[in-house]
C-alpha cells in the first residue's frame, strides 16, 4: 500500500499505474524524434534563408563598388589612365 497524497493506492494499483505510465515512454520519444526533425529542418531553412541574404548583399555591394570605381575613372586624365591601364596589365587585371 502506497500512500500519495490523501489517496490510498494499494500494490496491484500502482503496477497498473506504473505499466500505464511505461506505455506513454515509446510515444514520448516518437514526439522527442519528431520535434528533432522539425527543429533540422527549421535550421536548414534558416541557414539558407542566410545564405541568399547574404549573396544578395554581395551582389549589392559590389554593384556598388562597380559605380564609385566607373565614377572615379571617368574623372581621371588621359595619364592617370594610361598608369592606370599598366599597372592593371602588369598585375595581370586586364589580359592584352
């Protein structure tokens, strides 16, 4: 005889209780596997989701450093070009 509580559970009660209890362990692990999944899944979105984010920012960016790069050269004289072109050349930037 067990006492819980105010209530009286004699032996044969709570091996019926015990054995009920045992039966919820295989569904808790079955609902433990399937929030692991769901938890894979929502990471692997989230990680792709940051992925493009972050190549769309690059695209960005350097869009942005082609038009500060074409503004700056259009201000340069015709020898500031052509050091410009060599040394772009010779560091292997422009291929003749």
């Amino acid at each position: 005889m067990i006492v819980f509580g105010t209530k009286v559970i004699k032996k044969t009660e709570s091996i019926a209780i015990f054995v009920t209890f045992l039966s919820y362990i295989p569904i808790f692990f079955v609902f433990l596997h399937l929030h692991y999944i769901l938890l894979q899944i929502f990471i692997r979105k989230q990680m792709f989701l940051m992925a493009n984010r972050f190549d769309h920012n690059n695209d960005r960016r350097r869009d942005e450093l082609i038009r500060v790069i074409e503004h700056s050269v259009e201000s340069l004289s015709q020898g500031e070009l052509e050091a410009l072109y060599y040394d772009m050349v010779s560091k292997g930037y422009i291929m003749v």
